[in-house]
C-alpha cells in the first residue's frame, strides 16, 4: 500500500473490491453459528471466486495453475 500523497491511490483496489463483493454476496447475509462455520464458508467462497485454471493478462494469458 502506498503511503499519504505518493500517487498511487489505487494499488490496493482489486482487493478493496474483493472483500466488498465477500461481505455483500456472503458475510452481511449469513449467520453462522461458530467460527469454524465461517472460515469454511468463506474458504469455499475464496475458492469458488478465484479460479487458478483461468488465464489471467497480467502473466501473458497463462494460468496461475501452470
């Protein structure tokens, strides 16, 4: 993350953008019962979000997987 004033207000963005579709799409409208409730719920949504098969432009259409 960039500190005050260096320019780049934008580096952290994706993953600002990230957890607000997680809280909305999952956390705001569930009620989970313990903890271990949670991080498995959420892994799963981690895991459903991001696809390591899909290719990505940043590393010249190659999959992370690879």
């Amino acid at each position: 993350m960039s500190g005050k004033g260096n320019g780049n207000s934008y580096d952290n963005a994706i993953v600002e953008t990230f957890f607000k579709a997680l809280k909305s799409e999952l956390v705001w409208r569930t009620v989970f019962m313990t903890r271990a409730d949670a991080k498995t719920v959420i892994g799963r949504y981690i895991d459903g979000f991001y696809n390591p098969v899909r290719r990505h432009s940043s590393l010249d259409f190659i999959s992370p997987a690879t």
